[in-house]
C-alpha cells in the first residue's frame, strides 16, 4: 500500500472510530490498526465540514503551537523537529 493509500485508508477510520462507543484502543484492536499509528493519523485529521467552514488552518495553527509549547516544556522528549 503507498503512503497515499495508507493516509486515505487511516483517515476513513477516523470518522468510524468517532461514531462508536469504543475506546481508540479498544478499535485499534478490533481493527488491528497500531494505536501509536492510529495516533498519528488522528492527529492530523480535520473533518471536511471544517474545512469546507474554513476551520482547518486554525485547528491546526493551534495543534503547532501546542507542540512548540511542549517542546520548550521538556526539550529532552523532543530531540529532533516536529514533523507535521
């Protein structure tokens, strides 16, 4: 599966997962999906209602500055750059 496929694939469960009464755990394991992967993905996702509304950039300006926030808190957890 390409990157592109995996993104696509991650980010349909994301919708599903928030429709469920489950824990992320709990539908990681029923799915089989690694949670630290399903992590990752959730935090990039942003619903397309927010972005149709034009919520997108700020969603994500914010998630930024919340890991600057916590890389100037502990430096050591946070040896290299964020990724996106």
């Amino acid at each position: 599966m390409s990157p592109s496929q995996n993104k696509a694939a991650m980010q349909a469960h994301i919708p599903q997962w928030q429709a469920s009464s489950l824990t992320q755990a709990g539908y990681c394991k029923i799915h089989n999906i690694k949670p630290h992967i399903f992590s990752y993905y959730k935090k990039q996702f942003v619903t397309p209602a927010e972005r149709h509304e034009g919520k997108d950039r700020n969603i994500l300006e914010m998630r930024d500055r919340l890991y600057l926030q916590k890389k100037e808190e502990s430096p050591s957890r946070w040896p290299k750059s964020i990724r996106n």
